[in-house]
C-alpha cells in the first residue's frame, strides 16, 4: 500500500470538498409536481369512435419530464365510476419506495373511485421511459403516457443532436377490456385476437391505409383524411443534415413490433378446465392484500405460503403440447436474499396447441438486469458456457423467442416485493408472472393509505401495528 503525505488539514479540506460537491448536486435537484385525473373520455384513435381511458382529458396521457436526481411527485385522483386504479412507472427502480411501484396487490392497495394517492419517487438514471395502468388490462384500456428524464442539470447528454421526437407505439381494440377479461376467463375460453389498430403517439387508421395509392394490393382502402382527425397521423417535421434522437417506447399489450424508418418455464396449461399461462406450472393468483404489507409486518396467510418451484422437469419436452396440461394456480413468493446475484433462465415451451409457442417479452420490475443471450431450443450445460459474462446490455425488459430461451441476471439489491412477468397484457392476466422479495424488513415507513386493503386494513383498524 502506497503511503500518501498530506499536509496538515489536507483530509478534511478534501472531505469539505466532496461535501461542497455533494450538496451542489442536490441543490440542483428539484421536485416535479404532477396532479393527474383518470377517466374514460370518447375518441376517434383510429378513425372509430370508442370509449377510451385517459388522464386529464388527453390520450395518451401527458408526458412527464425530469432530470436524473429529480424528485417526482404524483397526485392521482380516480375518477372513474366504478373500478380502482393504480399506476406503475415503466423502467423506474424505485430505489427506496417500493410503495410507490404502482402495482396491486404487490406494492399497494387499488385506489377507488373517487380517491386520491400521491407517489413520489425518484428518478435516478436518464433515458427513454413510460407509465402505465397496472391494474386489471388497463394498458390496454388506453391508460398509458411516456416518462421522460433527461441527463442532470449541469451535465451533457454523450452524443450531439438537434431535435428529439418522441415516439409512443401501443395496440387498440374495438372490443372493451371488461369484454375481453370475460372472454379470457370463460369456457369456453375466448381469445381477443389481434388488435385492430396499431397507434403512434395515440393515432391510427382502421380498415385503410395511408399508402394505399402506392400500393399493388388490390383491396387496399384509400384513408380519406383532411389531417383535423383525431385519428389523422402526427406530422414529424425535420430538417436536411440535421441529427434527431428517437425516442421510441412501445407500450404494446399484446403486438411484438419492429420499427424501421423508411427459467423459469413459460407454458400454458388448463386450471380447472380454464386456459392459463403458468410457470414452472404454477400460474400466478394475486392476493387481496398486498405482498409488501403481509411480508413487512409478518401477517400470516396473506398468500400462499409454498415457495414457487425454483426448477421444471429435465425431461420436459419443449417442443411439444404438455403431457399434462393441468396446473396449480398459486401465490407464493420468491424470497431472494438481499445483496445475491440472481441468475434466471426463461424457457418457452410449446402452448396447449401443436406447434404454437409465442413471444413474451418479460419486464422485471425495481431493478435492471443484464441479457446473458438467447438461444434456440431448450437450454442446457453447453449454452451456460456461451453466455456473454464481458459486456452484456442493461435491459429491465427482454423478449424470449417461441421455442427459444433467454438468460438473464440481476442483484437483489433494492428492498421491496417486485413483479417479474410476461409484458403482453391476456398473459399477465391469465397467470404467466412470478413475484421476487428481498430485504423487505429495510423499508422504511410506508403510507398507510397505500397498504389500506385486505389485511393491512384491518391490522390499522385494529392498533396492532404499533
């Protein structure tokens, strides 16, 4: 070890230093304040007139916009008539308010018709985000508004453009989500099918096309547009030998889409004769109280107290239907120690049907974790020894390919209960997501009224969490 001579005082005037640089940085920090409105509203988003949900009479709903080290602040009113609500902020870790995840029955209670929540949470990295309902297949319903945070006052962004736009990508159906949920959870069971319209920051067009006129398709209708719809495309206006940054987040509920500028096992499986998504043959049933409340203050019985198997059968054959189709429906927990390095492998199997296996993009939430690779087939010994353990890319969503598998890694280092699922709306609903807990007993005082459901309302009713 190097002996290093400083002069007398030199340490504390190098700590006053680092201090004065420290609280320079905070004070540049602020708090966003945001008062936002859920309700359905009518809208034309694809040239046919529907019932839509939206935030403050906008959709999609308005942009938020920080810097990194910002602190935002959401007071959310449910207006509307008769279902809860919650919000869930895409890609945010949530470093130290896991509350404030926006999703229930793990990290909050819903909030109902006519109540208010405020959360508040920091924004500690830039880049490209977006919020959405998390609560029932309100996503797809139209709840949904991008994120955005920019780089730390004071500093710059690593490369030179400009302009930004800012692209949202979502899916739209005709048919209600109250009528899809039924059909999803019915015998027999109804699929929705494929949305009617893809959108672009809320527009689309049904049942024509805008390049219709240069198009060899026969059947192609002509979109008749004077550019005042609501359903009329959003005009990007760009200059020659200008650089633009996209910003591009797909808040999809169901469509897996590329854009160009011109171990857990995945299957499904039948409960009680009811198609679900499973995995490791367990599908996901969330509790009435949330996970984050029950696991804080030691509340028995709030959910299932059998772990989730950690592995499926080696002999599982991937390639083909299930030999047995039926599942267990469960609520149990993963619990991760705090500070360990998690490894997961997501395989895709073989649906209910011949030779269907599907896309699931999987969104881990309150922490990033690092995409080891992909591959084909079913995972094995040989695969583990090609991971990319050097420079793998930071993600909080990866897509696993039909038939495929990826491999996935991440340190439980943020205390909280945190959702690990399937991003395509039906899938969530039909069970196909695991819940991870880790250092729970390190977070420090939740709102009451997040937690004022199942439980945890009655455990305040009654004084005994004093």
């Amino acid at each position: 070890m190097a002996k290093v001579n400083l002069p007398e005082g030199g340490l504390i005037r190098y700590c006053v230093i680092i201090l004065s640089l420290l609280i320079g940085k905070a004070l540049s920090w602020k708090v966003r304040h945001y008062d936002f409105d859920v309700e359905y509203m009518y809208r034309s988003l694809d040239c046919v007139q529907h019932v839509v949900m939206g935030i403050n009479g906008q959709f999609p709903a308005p942009t938020i916009r920080a810097n990194a080290g910002d602190t935002v602040v959401v007071r959310l009113t449910n207006k509307l008539q008769t279902e809860g609500v919650v919000i869930h902020w895409h890609g945010i870790r949530q470093l130290g308010t896991p509350w404030a995840d926006g999703t229930a029955s793990i990290s909050q209670c819903a909030i109902n018709p006519g109540e208010t929540f405020t959360y508040r949470f920091k924004v500690d990295r830039a880049g490209t985000y977006f919020y959405h309902g998390h609560y029932g297949m309100q996503r797809s319903a139209g709840l949904y508004g991008s994120l955005i945070v920019d780089v730390a006052e004071g500093e710059k962004e690593p490369f030179h453009y400009d302009g930004e736009i800012n692209l949202l990508l979502s899916d739209w159906w005709h048919q209600s989500v109250h009528e899809q949920e039924v059909g999803l959870s019915s015998l027999p069971f109804r699929w929705i099918g494929e949305p009617q319209s893809l959108l672009i920051n809320g527009r689309g067009q049904y049942n024509c096309s805008l390049a219709a006129h240069y198009s060899n398709y026969s059947n192609g209708n002509q979109c008749k547009l004077r550019g005042g719809e609501q359903c009329a495309p959003q005009i990007l206006h760009v200059l020659p030998n200008k650089t633009y940054r996209l910003r591009i987040a797909s808040t999809t509920a169901l469509a897996s889409l590329n854009l160009a500028i011109g171990f857990l096992l995945n299957t499904q499986n039948r409960v009680n004769g009811y198609t679900k998504w499973a995995i490791n043959n367990v599908s996901l049933a969330l509790p009435p109280t949330p996970y984050l409340g029950s696991i804080k203050f030691g509340l028995k019985n709030a959910f299932g107290n059998t772990s989730p198997p950690e592995r499926f059968s080696a002999t599982y054959d991937i390639m083909k239907p299930p030999a047995n189709p039926n599942s267990t429906v469960g609520s149990g927990v993963y619990m991760l120690g705090l500070g360990t390095t998690v490894d997961v492998i997501l395989q895709n199997a073989n649906a209910l049907s011949e030779n269907v296996s599907e896309i699931h993009p999987w969104h881990l939430h309150g922490h990033d974790f690092w995409v080891l690779g992909y591959g084909e087939g079913k995972f094995s010994t040989e695969d583990e020894k090609n991971l990319n353990l050097k420079n793998p890319p930071l993600r909080n969503t990866a897509v696993i390919f039909p038939y495929g598998w990826t491999a996935l890694r991440f340190v439980a280092d943020n205390p909280g209960v945190w959702a690990f699922h399937c991003h395509i709306e039906p899938h969530l609903h039909l069970g196909m997501g695991v819940i991870f807990a880790e250092g729970v007993h390190r977070v420090g005082k939740i709102p009451n009224e997040a937690l004022a459901c199942g439980l945890t309302a009655k455990m305040f009713l009654s004084g005994k969490n004093n």
